[in-house]
C-alpha cells in the first residue's frame, strides 16, 4: 500500500489535463484520489504558456488546494506530468523561497532542452530537487536523449528512477498504457 493519499497531475505545453496520458494515469491509479490539472493559459482558452513563474505558482496552488479537499499535508501528495507540466512541478519542489513539500515526482518525457538545442539545457533546480522521482522516457526523445538525461539528473540528490520506453518519441505515441502502469507501480510502491 503506498503512503500516497493523492497524486496531481498537470499536462504539457500542448495539450490539456484530457490528455489521454493523464487520463490512463488516473485510471491505473484508482482508487487512489487524483487531479487532472489545466495551466492558467489553457482555462483563459490560449495556446501559448505563461511564463514559468506563473506555471509554478499554479502548482503550488493547484497541489496545496488539493491536499486541503482532501485532509492532508502536501508530502502526503505524489505530483508530476508531461513535459512541460513535469518540468513545472519539479520546479515547483526545488524552489528556495516556497518549495513544495511531496511525496514523490513523476516525469513524463522531462523537456532536458529543445529539439535540436542540446547546449540550451534546463537543469538549473536539478541541484535542489530532493524528493524521490520517476522519470519516464522514451529512447528516441528529441527533447533528451537517455545518455542526457541520465547525466542531467546526476546531481539530484534523492532517488531517481528511470524508466525507458524503446524506440518512443517526446509524445510516447500509443504508450498511454505503459506510461500509466509504470507511474501506478512506482507510486503504489512508495
């Protein structure tokens, strides 16, 4: 039985808390409570992200509000997403002033850099991100190869788990089972 007593989850920058990823996630996670979230852009009806600072806010919002409903603290909370989604959140844990305190990470496809950018890394809050996560990734990611990420996430000091899926892109195209079960496993297990 995990000590998760809920798990919040966000999208990526081009999708929506319906992503089907997100919603097989929160089927293989049943019984246990879970929030789809939308981005702040997404419910104003826009296509293109807020800054990051208005991305993190809204999951500190979004998880604290959660835990709240449901009568727990927010390290009782496993919370991550898809790309861009995932990559908020971490930043939301690893932040110095108001860092969020959970129980888990979950990465789905983490944007290390922009396709065909591998100099343009986003791994600066790697340092401070101390909670145990799971990174789930597929081996023709154009947004972070295995060798990248690996060595990326080396200066994360809590466990990192990584789980590859062979021959998947960024969008793990028809992998939305696979992914659901991996993350459902991993927090189960927590």
């Amino acid at each position: 039985m995990t000590l998760a007593k809920g798990v919040v989850l966000f999208p990526g920058a081009g999708s929506s808390s319906t992503h089907s990823s997100l919603m097989a996630m929160e089927n293989a996670l049943n019984p246990l409570p879970v929030l789809r979230v939308d981005f702040p852009y997404r419910k104003a009806g826009k296509s293109f992200p807020d800054k990051a600072p208005v991305l993190v806010q809204c999951v500190k919002d979004e998880v604290r509000a959660f835990a709240t409903i449901l009568g727990v603290k927010t390290s009782e909370l496993v919370i991550g997403g898809r790309s861009m989604g995932g990559r908020m959140c971490s930043m939301a844990i690893a932040d110095e002033n108001d860092p969020l305190d959970v129980a888990g990470l979950v990465l789905i496809s983490y944007p290390l850099h922009p396709p065909k950018k591998p100099d343009t890394l986003r791994i600066e809050h790697l340092p401070k991100l101390k909670v145990q996560t799971l990174c789930v990734s597929g081996t023709r990611d154009d947004f972070g190869t295995p060798e990248e990420l690996t060595d990326a996430f080396r200066v994360v000091p809590a466990d990192v788990q990584w789980q590859w899926i062979e021959n998947a892109r960024h969008e793990l195209a028809r992998k939305d089972e696979v992914v659901a079960d991996l993350a459902a496993q991993w927090i189960t297990n927590l």
